[in-house]
C-alpha cells in the first residue's frame, strides 16, 4: 500500500480548474521531484494535499496511509503524518521559533513533550542546520532573510518529522552553502524516520546529494511524464518545451 495515493485529482481555486486529472503514488521512505514551468500548479498541489480550503477538490482521491483524507481539515491532514513546507513561508508576530514548534509537536502527536528532550532535540537540529541557537527566541519569520526562512522550515521538518513532507521550492533564494546545509538537513530527516518526500524544485543543486526514486514533470495542470532520476537532467538540458508541445498534441 502507497504511502500517499492520489488518483485522478482535480482541483479549483476560485472557481478555476488547475489541476486536471493528476495521479501520484509516493511509498514510504521514497524521494520524488515535482518539476514544472511556472504556474503550472505544483504549489496548488501542495496546498490542495494539504487541505488548504481555499482549494476545491471537484473530482478524484487522496489516500493517505490507506484513509481517504479528502474531506479531512489541514489540522486532521498534519496529524495523520503530512507536513508542507511553504514557497513562502509567512512572518508570525508574537509567537518564538521555539515555541511555535513545540506547539505543533504538542499538536501533533497530542502528547506533552518533556522540555529537556525539546530543547535538546532543538539545538542537535539547529546545529545541523548552521541556524545560530539565538535565533530560536525571535519571532517566527519575523525579519528573517529569506534563507533563514527557508532554514526555519527545514528545522520545522526535522523536528516534526512527519511522515510525508512536501518541500514547496525550500531550496530557492539560497546560496551555495546554505543549499548544501539544507540538503544536509533533508537528508538527515529521510535516514532518521524513513520518512517520504515530495520534492518541488526548479534547481538540481538541492539533489545533488539526495537520493531521488521518481521525478515528474507537472505542465498546465496535468502529469505530462514520470520518470527517474535522470528526467531532472534532461529537463535542465532540454527545458519544458519538449513538454509543453507534447501536452498541446494530446
Ligand atoms: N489563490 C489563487 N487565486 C487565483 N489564482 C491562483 C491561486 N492559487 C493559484 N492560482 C493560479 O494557479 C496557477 C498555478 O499556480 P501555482 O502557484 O500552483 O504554480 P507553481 O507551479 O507553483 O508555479 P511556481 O513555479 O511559479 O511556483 C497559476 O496560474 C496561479 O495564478
Ligand atoms: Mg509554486
């Protein structure tokens, strides 16, 4: 049984139709890439996983873990294991880094987290993360370079260690290091809890150090290839062009 089952999904926002027909079956512990051009819906498909409800599912299925998840609330969806990592992750006055996480774990799992074990937990992953310790007591995103914030939601990550986690454009706006670091935070979360992940990306910089099972190239709406690893190559070498024609031809 797949970890993440979509079939045959669509999905409106405002009354528009982006995604058409779109299928996708992620197993446990796998590595898959979303590819595509802009505005061809990967952040839609994130957000319409996760149950944001600005997002209209008109046709198709979600299982996750065996369960349809469709009619499910975000709330429920973050419980059941499923974490999404925002393209642009938003600035939350009033609330630490810390503690916005150790309310999500408190969230999460409905269970007290010792406070110890936490604080641990949390300077192990800022550690790996090259996030100096200070940063934990400042407000979340709250004036945070757009690296941090993309650093912020790789801690968030480690330490929620979801069962599935849809990485929405995590390495965009970094510099080489930073990516290296953040892949050295990704890969660290697929060897601690064999957790699976939905990739969405326009570099290969971020890949380079993560093993990938899938990669699929979304144009238009709709699924147009699946392939391996090696389709992240072609697609830097070639573009989407070959795609986007092949969709037109349909
Ligand atoms: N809330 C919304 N209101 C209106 N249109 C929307 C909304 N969300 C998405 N869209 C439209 O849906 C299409 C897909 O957008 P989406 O953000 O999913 O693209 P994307 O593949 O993530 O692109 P990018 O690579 O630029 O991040 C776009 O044409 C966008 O304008
Ligand atoms: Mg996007």
């Amino acid at each position: 049984m797949a970890l993440l089952d979509v079939r045959n999904l669509s999905v409106s926002v405002e009354d528009q139709e982006i995604l058409h027909d779109i299928s996708l079956e992620i197993n446990k512990g796998e590595t898959h890439v979303l590819m595509g051009p802009n505005g061809a819906g990967k952040s839609t498909l994130g957000y319409a996983l996760m149950g944001n409800p600005n997002y209209r599912i008109n046709e198709g299925e979600i299982y996750f873990n065996g369960l349809s998840i469709k009619d499910e609330s975000a709330d429920k969806r973050a419980k059941a294991g499923m974490f999404l990592s925002f393209q642009n992750p938003l600035e939350v006055p009033g609330i630490s880094l810390a503690s916005f996480i150790r309310n999500a774990i408190v969230r999460q799992t409905g269970q007290k987290v010792k406070y110890s074990e936490f604080k641990r937990n949390l300077k192990e992953s800022m550690e790996l993360l090259s996030f100096d310790e200070s940063y934990k007591d400042r407000d979340l995103n709250v004036g945070f370079s757009g690296g941090e914030k993309k650093k912020a939601e790789i801690l968030q990550l480690l330490m929620l260690n979801p069962r599935l986690a849809i990485l929405d454009e995590t390495d965009s706006g970094l510099d080489v290091d930073a990516v290296r670091t953040v892949s050295k935070g990704i890969e660290a979360f697929q060897e601690k809890r064999d957790g699976a992940l939905l990739i969405i990306t326009h570099s290969t910089r971020i890949l380079e150090s993560l093993h990938v099972d899938k990669t699929h190239v979304l144009v238009k709406g709709r699924m147009v290839r699946t392939g391996d690893a090696s389709l992240v190559d072609e697609i830097n070498q070639n573009g989407f062009e070959q795609f986007i024609e092949g969709s037109a031809a349909e």
